[in-house]
C-alpha cells in the first residue's frame, strides 16, 4: 500500500511515557507531568482538554522544547526532538502563545522576527512566504505596514498565527488561542485554523479549557487532570458518554456546560 493508499494518516508527534518534575527552593519535588503517552496526526486536531492547573500548558511547551521531559520521549516524524537542534525543531514546530504578544514595529516586522532570530535573511513585502502567511491567517495585506501593537486584539492573534506559519511548520501548536477574543472573533479563528490544518497538511496540538471549542474543531481530545491523561479519543464520543470520573465531573460544572453546549 502506497503512502497516498493509507486509510490513516501518519503520527507526526507521539508523547511516550512522558513526566516532568520540578523542584522549589526547598528541594521539593512536584510531578507536573506523570506518564503522558498519545499521539497527534497530520490534518487533524488534537484537542488537550483539562482545568486550568492541570498540566496543559507544560505538556505544549515540551514539544518545541521549551522544557525539556524528566523522563519519557518525544517523536517528532520518527526523529526523537532531543536530537535535533532548537532553533530547528522550532522552525518546524511553531507555536501561538494565549496572549497575543507583538513585537515593536509594523505586521511585516513581526512576520519578520523568526527568519532574525536565526541569522537568516527575511522574506520581504511581496515575498511568497510572507503572501501565503497573510492569506492563510485571514489578513489583509493593507495591514502589513500597519503598527503591529495599534491592531485590536483579534488581528494581533492573527498575526501571531501569521507568524508562527511563515516557516512552513508541520506541526502548530496552539495554548489557549481564544481565551482572550470575544466569542464571534474566537468562533472565527477557530474556523481559520481548521482550514488551514487541512489545507496545509498540518498537525495540530490545541490546549484550551474550552469544550465549546474542542467540540466545534477537534478530531481528537485528550483529557487531563492533575499531569496525568484521564481519557482520551473521540471529542463526540467522550463528550457524550465519559467513561472516567474526572471528565464527567468536569463536563458537570456549570461553565462547562454553558461553554459546551451554547
């Protein structure tokens, strides 16, 4: 069977057996992340879902390796990340934080500062690269001369996504990419990025406490609670009849439901 034959797509990133610990000041230790094994495949969304506190945000941060896993290893197409160089993985794993953070300078600036970071020549206004960034994140190219800081905060978002596609990465990893938008402009986004993860062939990582949101774009949802994964699989079957305590207990609070259901 040839790889354009294949019911399946292939993984792209798979977490095995996956724990980080932190130490205080004291010399205690507090496990963050405890034994986290799935994987996430290429033209889907991999929704990470849990309260706040659960471990979310340290599980996203390991895959571009802005921590590094106490224990446990992560593949990257086959290729263990801790192999590869950072500022590599990085152009390969791209990541938009949850608050939109842009640097001094115009939209083009922005879109800019990866290709500076790494000592390499930026694409200019024009440019394919930075042509195909504007369109896939729905923005205009009026707004590339635009001070980047003046925009509201929906197009700061976008340029945030903007910025972390102008590499060509295989894998988008997204903290939280609408906790700070309005409900319209987070819908939007939302649809935006499921665009562009099936027209880009891309893997996509989503962390949110948002259900709504899971629900409305995920192919794949991975529960977490307390650094360990609870339950995981398909968003409509885990939504509708959890099998672990954790997830019913959480789909049972009140903001829950109002987010999942509205």
């Amino acid at each position: 069977m040839t790889e354009g034959e294949s019911i399946e797509q292939p993984e792209m990133v798979s977490m095995e057996q996956v724990g980080l610990i932190r130490h205080d000041r004291k010399g205690n230790v507090t496990a963050i992340l405890t034994e986290i094994s799935f994987s996430a495949r290429r033209r889907e969304i991999t929704a990470i879902v849990g309260p706040s506190g659960g471990g979310k945000s340290s599980l996203i941060r390991l895959i571009n390796r802005l921590d590094d896993p106490t224990t446990g290893r992560i593949i990257l197409a086959g290729e263990d990340i801790m192999r590869l160089d950072p500022l590599q993985l990085r152009r390969r794993v791209s990541m938009v934080l949850q608050k939109p953070f842009m640097f001094e300078g115009t939209v083009l600036d922005n879109l800019q500062r990866p290709f500076l970071f790494r000592s390499v020549p930026p694409p200019v206004e024009g440019s394919p690269e930075v042509r195909r960034a504007m369109e896939l994140a729905g923005l205009a190219a009026g707004l590339l001369t635009r001070d980047a800081r003046t925009l509201s905060l929906g197009e700061q978002q976008r340029v945030n996504l903007a910025r972390a596609l102008i590499t060509g990465p295989g894998v988008l990893l997204l903290d939280e990419p609408t906790s700070a938008l309005d409900r319209p402009t987070g819908d939007r986004l939302a649809g935006t990025i499921r665009e562009i993860c099936q027209s880009q062939g891309l893997c996509v990582i989503l962390v949110t406490h948002d259900l709504r949101l899971a629900e409305k774009t995920a192919d794949a949802l991975v529960y977490l609670e307390g650094g360990r994964i609870c339950e995981a699989g398909r968003p409509d079957a885990l939504l509708t009849d959890p099998a672990s305590p954790e997830l019913r207990r959480f789909l049972a609070e009140p903001d829950t439901k109002e987010r999942t259901h509205a």
